[in-house]
C-alpha cells in the first residue's frame, strides 16, 4: 500500500511520521522549504503530551506530484490551500486514489464539485494538536487518534498501523463525528484571541462561557438541520456549554480530562495567526454563521469572533477583553 501525505504540515508530518514509523510506504508532496528542514534533520521527530519521543525516517519527498500512483492520500493542507490543489487532487483521482481530507470545518473540499461528486473522496478527523518545534519536531499537545471513513483501503491502512502498535478509528458514518468536530474546533479562534495556552485559556471561566455560547448558537444550528453529532467525550454535546459555565475549581474535578492536555499547547489558528498567515475562521466559526444566516438564526458570538480574527490577520491589535456575551 502506497499513501501520499498532500501537504507537510504540522498535522502532515506528525501523520506522516507515524505511518513511516509503522513500516509503510509514504511520500509527501510539500513545500521546498518543508523539505529542506526535514533533510536538515535527516528525518522527523515526534513528541507528544505523555512524554513519548520517536524519530521516522526521511519520506520519499516532492515539490510536485510525482508519476507514482497512490493507493490512499490523506489531504493535510488548510482549507483555504485545497483550491489551489485542485488539479493534482482530480489527477490523483484519475488514477483511482482514495482521497481522504483532514482539514478542520465542515466539508471544505465540497466547494470544488469535482472533488464532491465522487465516492474516492472521504472526510476524515484529526482530534489532536500538534505543533511545529522546528528543525523536523513535531509535538502532539492534546490526546486523541486519527478518525476515518471505513473503506476497503482505511481498513487496510487500520490494519497495518495497528500491527505496529499504532491505532486510528474507523466510522462506518463519519458525518456526526465531522459535525462534532466543529463543535469542539469553535474554540481554536479564542485561543487565538486570548493569546493563552489552552489549559490557561480553559481554566478561565469568562473565556469558557464565550465559548459555551458560541457553541450554543452551533448546536442550535444543527437542531435546526437535524444533524446527529458525536464528539469523542463521555458527556454528550448538549451539555458540554453547561460544564463550560461551571466554576473553576468545579470545573477542574468535572471536565479533569478535558484538561490533560501539555501546559504549552495552543491551537493551530494561534500559530497562524504568530506566523502571520490566513486563519481557517470562514471554515470554522465563519462556517456556524453562514449557516444560522441560511436558516435564520441570529448568531452574535461567533460573528464577533469572527470579526476579530479578521482584524488579527490585518495585524490589528486585539484582546481578550474583546470578547464579549451579547
């Protein structure tokens, strides 16, 4: 089985690096300057939450899509960089490659009908965090494994990663999980905002009941659209905004593993926004309020979210203090 890795990022490399740990065959289609640091390192370093380090072996690696066919790939680019891929993701798909795309949001790569309207394409989860250390080290900060659509070829790639100790999940029905994605994503522009690790962010009621409405005006969207959602938590979605409003110290004992988490995490839209780069807010927060408009929903907290991070990426100074309940 041969699996392309579409987009070294940090997500890219972390994913990448355990395939290659488990003895698979992977290439990575990615920037020159991403090649160039993991040359320089002659391979990939990845850490995680609970201390555990390993080092993969350098992939094969390309500026552009190779002549190689490829049995799986798994599209680690942001949302707002698949346009820009749309002809070396159909040409892969004219070679009967499955396409599975990890980017956070709901469904980004609908937005290119070709990619739409066929089976080989999949959306997949990836629950966790992982940041860039520089120099081919990656570090995952929260818990959580890859979650994919059950095909033939996930099964198979289940299969093999699972011979070397490595796991990921398979859903026979990966829309509810998707949908509960989102639900949890909604906080990775307050993070950003409050310029905070997560665990100080989350220890810190204002900020948590910001994002309990947020969330509310999302679950009110898909009451509203009868969408299931499934979130990888023993509490069930609705009730997750309730536990956010909890005092601190309550709050602590209850949510106590929605907390172990590595004190240095942030989310990947805070780094984005450091390296000043586009965030993935239409597709995130952005994404809740083009639907409430769609079905008439008045949606304030995560428009004024939004609002903010936009001014962010204009390199306009914002505060938490911003953040406000309507």
């Amino acid at each position: 089985m041969r699996i392309l890795i579409f987009g070294a990022g940090s997500t890219g490399c972390y994913i990448g690096a355990q395939c290659l740990s488990a003895g698979l065959s992977v290439d990575f289609l990615c920037r020159e300057g991403a090649q160039k640091e993991l040359q320089a390192n002659e391979g990939i370093e990845i850490t995680d939450y609970l201390g555990n380090v390993s080092k993969a072996p350098l992939p094969r690696m390309h500026t552009t899509l190779s002549n190689h066919r490829y049995d799986l790939c798994l599209v680690t680019l942001k949302c707002h960089h698949l346009s820009n891929a749309t002809l070396e993701l159909e040409k892969l798909l004219e070679e009967g490659c499955e396409l599975h795309f990890m980017q956070n949001g709901l469904y980004a790569y609908h937005n290119i009908p070709a990619l739409k309207e066929t089976r080989l394409c999949q959306s997949g989860i990836t629950p966790f965090n992982v940041v860039s250390l520089g120099q081919g080290r990656f570090h995952q900060g929260t818990e959580g494994v890859l979650q994919l659509q059950q095909t033939i070829k996930s099964r198979q790639l289940h299969r093999q990663l699972h011979n070397a100790g490595l796991e990921i999940e398979l859903s026979e029905d990966i829309k509810p999980i998707v949908f509960g994605k989102l639900l949890l994503n909604l906080n990775n522009a307050i993070n950003a905002i409050s310029n905070r690790t997560l665990k100080e962010q989350l220890e810190n009621r204002n900020l948590r009941k910001v994002l309990a409405a947020a969330m509310r005006e999302y679950l009110n969207v898909c009451s509203h659209l009868e969408q299931e959602i499934e979130i990888t938590s023993p509490v069930p979605p609705h009730y997750l905004p309730n536990i956010l409003e909890l005092p601190t110290w309550l709050f602590r004992i209850v949510a106590k593993k929605m907390l172990t988490i590595d004190p240095q995490a942030r989310s990947s839209m805070w780094e984005d926004i450091q390296e000043g780069k586009k965030t993935e807010i239409d597709f995130l927060n952005g994404k809740v309020v083009q639907l409430a408009k769609e079905a008439g929903i008045p949606c304030p907290v995560n428009e004024q979210i939004v609002t903010l991070i936009k001014q962010l990426e204009l390199g306009e100074p914002v505060t938490e203090s911003s953040l406000s309940l309507m």
